[in-house]
C-alpha cells in the first residue's frame, strides 16, 4: 500500500511535467545494524555507485562525484568514503560525535548543490528499520534545508513511533498520512485480479489471515508460484496445483 501511493505520486509529477531530482534509498531489515544504510544509498544513487564496485572504485566514483558537485574538496570525499569502510572516523583520529557532525554537513552539501539545477525528492523506505543515526540526519535535514527545494518522503510502519514517538511532531510543513488495512470487499477484489477462479476457500482463509494487508495477499500468491500451484497466464495467475 505504501509504495504503490508513492509510485503514483511519482507518476502524477512525471505527467504533469514537473523537472526534478528523484532520491530513493532503503533501510533493511537484515541491514539494520549498519550506520547511515540509506545515505550510502544516496550516494549510490549521485554517481552511480554499485554493490560490487571495488574499494578503489568507489573511491574514484566519490572523488570525482565531489568534484563535479563541490569542486575541490578532500575533506568531504573522506567523511563520505568512510561509509564504505574507508578512512574510518577512528583512524582518522576524529570522535564518534565530530565525524557525525562532518558527515552531515557533507551530505548537506550535496543536497544544496542537487538543489540549484531542480528540485529534489528525497523517498526513505521502511524507516522503521533504519539506525538511530538515520533518524537524526532526517531530522537535521528537515530543520537544515527549510528553504531550500527539498521534499522529504518517509513511509515507515507504525514501530517507527515506538522509537520515536513525536515523530515529525513541531516540524514545519509537517504531513502525515496513516493506511487503515484494506476492507474485505478489497481484499477480495485484489485476489480476484490476481487469481481469477480462485476457491472460495483459498480466498476466505487468505483474506482472514492477511487482515487487511494487502502485501500478505500478494506474498501468498507469490509463495503459491513458487511452489507450482500457480502458473502465470498473461496478466494473471491459474491454478495448477492442489490448494488444500
């Protein structure tokens, strides 16, 4: 639910037109424990940069990212490279604190050098995996960038407000939109698009076990696939298999 009224967000802008910057970057769960996960992502995303890039070329990639954004800028291309595991704030004799400090106005700087050619949307998913540094880059960068061309986009799951309960709470331009689980009649109307003629049965016990979610439907479907009792038909799904 929380992504597809993002991608149809992001379509509505395509066909209207409008020229901007589009930022996506993930938090995992099996990648909880790594610092600042989602802004390696956005660097990725700047130059480019792939999960099998050696270390040496990600650091080109980085060098020559900065350069064509900043200009100069040693100091900048250290505090990123340290993401990747490069120059760690250790050996680089800074503090824990300090080298947050440094990374986020480095991150800072990219934005607002993104900014002067368009606007820039900023997608964060699943914020509820992401680290405790995430979360407050999101707030710095939401206090920082208050006059600049920036839209920042979190979908989280409601375990995001255990850690943070006044989430998004006192901060200007400030919206939230919360997902009630889908009605019956929905879920059914979703399976039915799916899998045209699928047994009452099949459909009365998805619908009960997903209670409302329409990821659970779709992840059941995909599981069912997987196991051949499923086959793929043009745009929908026939059964194959025995469903008991």
């Amino acid at each position: 639910g929380k992504t597809r009224l993002v991608e149809e967000f992001r379509a509505t802008l395509n066909q209207q037109g409008f020229q901007f910057h589009w930022i996506t970057a993930h938090s995992y769960g099996y990648t909880q424990n790594i610092p600042y996960a989602p802004l390696v992502g956005f660097l990725n995303w700047f130059w480019k940069i792939e999960e099998g890039d050696t270390t040496a070329s990600v650091r080109r990639k980085l060098e020559a990212g900065v350069q064509s954004f900043l200009g100069p800028a040693p100091k900048v291309c250290s505090v990123l490279g340290s993401l990747y595991g490069a120059d760690s704030p250790e050996r680089a004799g800074r503090s824990p604190e300090l080298w947050k400090a440094e990374l986020f106005t480095a991150i800072d700087q990219l934005m607002e050098a993104a900014t002067r050619s368009k606007p820039t949307v900023i997608w964060l998913e699943d914020l509820h995996w992401a680290d405790t540094g995430t979360l407050d880059f999101v707030d710095h960068l939401l206090e920082w960038s208050r006059g600049l061309p920036i839209f920042v986009l979190t979908l989280a799951r409601p375990e995001l407000l255990d850690r943070r309960p006044t989430w998004g709470a006192g901060k200007r331009s400030f919206a939230s939109i919360h997902l009630e689980p889908l009605p019956e009649s929905a879920m059914r109307a979703l399976l039915a698009g799916l899998v045209p003629g699928l047994p009452e049965s099949a459909v009365r016990t998805i619908v009960a076990r997903a209670d409302g979610m329409p990821l659970y439907a779709v992840e059941t479907v995909r599981m069912l696939l997987a196991e051949g009792r499923l086959a793929l038909d043009g745009d929908a799904y026939r059964m194959v298999g025995d469903l008991t």
